[in-house]
C-alpha cells in the first residue's frame, strides 16, 4: 500500500447509470488536475479496472469480485480503520449504503433515493423479491446513516428530506455536475435516428422500478388512439439481453395503429451520448424517483426540451422550463407530449433554462477537496 495515500474513493458498484457517470465525471477532473494523483485510491467496478487503469493513468485502481454484505461489512471494519490509523486517510463513499465505522473520515455522497421517505405506490409495484430486499438495504441504511463525517446531498429537497427523516445535521448540498470537455464530437452512431419517420423522444435510462417503463403501455395506448396524431418514436436504452425486450413493444406498435414506434438502440456508450442527443427532439423521462437526474444538464447542454415528472426533484432544477406531468397518470403524460409535439410543429419549443455553470464538475471538485482538508 502507498504510504502517500490520503483519499479512497469507493465506488466499486458505480457500474451504470447515474452512478457510473458520477464516477467518471469526478476521475475525469482529478486526471485533469494532474496534481497528487498518488495520493488517490480508488475501489472501481471489477469490470472497468482496466478500462480505468489506462484512461486515468497515475490513478491508483483496485477492485476484486464483487462482494455482498455482510461479507463486505467484515473485510472492510477491518481494513479501513487500519489505513486510517496508519495514513489518517478520508474515504469518499459512493455506495449507496455508508459504512458503519466511527473511527475513519468518512463523506458519504448519498444518490440512494429509497433511503427516505418513498410514495408507496412505488413499493406496490416491485415484485416480492424485490420489495423485501430493497426494505432490508433500507433497514441498514438506516442503521448506518448515522457514522458518516458528513453528507452529501444532490438537491436542497433531499437535504431537508434526510434532515428531517433521520436528524443530522452534517449534510451540504453536493449537486450532480456536468462536464462538456468530455464529449466527442466525431461520433455519428445514432445519424440512423434521422432517417426514420417521426418526433423522437429520448427515454435514456436504466430499467428500474422507479423509472416508470410499466406506465408506457398505458401511454402509447392512449395517443394511439387521438385521431391525426403524428407519429412519435420513444428511443429507449436498455441493454439488450434485459428482461424488458424489443419483443413487447413491437406488439405495442399493432395496438397504437403505427402512431408510436419504440427503438430501443442498447447500452450507450459516453463517446456516444453526444449522438444521441444530437439525433433526438426531447428527452422523455416519466420516472418516480430521483436524487438528481444528470440527463436533465445533458438536454439542457444539447437545447433539448425536456418532458418529465411534476415532482420536486425535478423542478428544484428545471423551474418552470420543462413540459410537466403527472407520473402516476397516463393521460396527463399523453398531454404533455401532445402540447411539446403540438409546440415542434410550430417551432415553439420550450427549451430547460438551467445555468450549467453552477454544475460544473470542476467547481464541485474544488469544493468537495475544501470539505476533505477540513476533515483531514
């Protein structure tokens, strides 16, 4: 081990979604820095080792097959306190459950949003399986909540939520961020898109309760039904061996009379988000759930109008800029995406008005390295 270590990032289940960009996001800065780079270590994705190892070279990476409580629980009351007490190290806890250890430095960023107060209708709709296990991982958040140092919150409104929920004092607010110098411009994989007839609405996500894909069906039923409806495309981005396949929603497209096509165009790589966005109308994003949407800067960045849930975690960033809807009732969402059809037709969209500057993942670093010095 280093003896020049002083900050471990643990971020070994970022592997996906908001998590993964978050990870890379912030190692992404830390390369560009190119300043005390050995003094980090960084528990990844056992998949993205040497992805990672290449990509942010200087960068100390280690990772192992995942492992599940309560085995993690034992190696790591073991492990941590040791490299604290030996090299008085601070951990940045990217995980969604924090670690129960009083005697490290402990900043724990929390982007679990079950791990406050959830609308139960969400929970009737898990399976059983997946109900009882997202309610133990809430038993140990619980329990657990309690030892980290400090807090990180995404927006004002989970702050007051946790604050609230659980008492604690030691929270600030540590939003997602949006870096552009990232991107690749030469990219062209989604130029297809264009080809194809209609208004495509963007629902870039992965397939989680949350997320709201079972109110599609619903949906699509409904505008199918609106006589002289043009027709729309939902390009969604669910990998294609998931359970949620391009099966059900061919049949879908008999039951709407060829008004609605779903294209489901896989996993999407980073150098290709640029594409996508570049290839699509609007992002389409009906979920339940949030502690920070990133797809919210990202359609904001590439002026692309956003139809989303009228709930405040999208609000407290979107204001009044977006086409909103009530996630939990079809017709308001055929609505909504009747009004933003209706308004691209006349070319009077309503772009998101979100000052991109207060999200930049450079200033959340600079403030994130004031809150580790203060600690250490």
């Amino acid at each position: 081990m280093n003896s020049g270590i002083k900050l471990i990032i643990y971020a070994v289940n970022n592997k996906v979604g908001g998590g993964k960009s978050v990870l890379e996001n912030l190692l992404t800065c830390l390369h560009r820095r190119n300043s005390q780079l050995g003094s980090l270590l960084v528990f990844c994705p056992y998949a993205n080792l040497n992805e990672y190892q290449k990509r942010y070279n200087g960068i100390n990476f280690i990772s192992y097959w995942p492992l599940k409580y309560p085995f993690f629980t034992l190696v790591f009351a073991v492990f941590f306190p040791i490299l604290y007490r030996r090299y008085g190290v601070t951990v940045l806890n990217l995980a969604d459950i924090p670690m129960p250890f009083q005697m490290i430095n402990q900043i724990y960023q929390f982007d679990w949003p079950y791990g406050v107060d959830v609308d139960p209708r969400i929970w009737h709709r898990m399976t059983l399986r997946e109900n009882i296990l997202r309610r133990i991982k809430l038993f140990v958040f619980k329990q657990f909540i309690k030892y980290p140092q400090l807090v990180l919150a995404q927006t004002r409104d989970m702050a007051s939520r946790l604050r609230n929920q659980y008492v604690i004092n030691n929270i600030k607010i540590f939003p997602n961020g949006f870096d552009s110098k990232g991107l690749h411009f030469d990219s062209k994989k989604y130029d297809y898109l264009r080809k194809i007839e209609g208004v495509h609405l963007l629902m870039f996500s992965a397939f989680y309760t949350h997320k709201n894909f079972e109110v599609l069906p619903s949906v699509l039923y409904m505008y199918g039904l609106i006589a002289n409806a043009e027709k729309i495309n939902i390009i969604i981005t669910l990998p294609y061996e998931t359970a949620l396949n391009q099966t059900i929603f061919d049949r879908l497209n008999n039951v709407t009379n060829g008004k609605v096509s779903i294209i489901n165009v896989g996993a999407v790589q980073s150098l290709d988000i640029m594409s996508l966005y570049n290839n699509t109308d609007a992002l389409f994003l009906p979920t339940l759930l949030e502690s920070f949407s990133g797809t919210y800067l990202e359609s904001a960045f590439f002026k692309k109008p956003i139809l989303t849930s009228n709930l405040p975690f999208a609000i407290e960033i979107l204001g009044d800029s977006a086409y909103y809807f009530d996630p939990y009732s079809p017709q308001s969402i055929c609505n909504s995406i009747l009004r933003f059809v209706a308004d691209h037709r006349k070319g009077s969209i309503m772009l998101p008005e979100v000052q991109l500057e207060d999200f930049s993942w450079d200033r959340n670093l600079e403030r994130l390295m004031v809150e580790i010095d203060a600690l250490t």
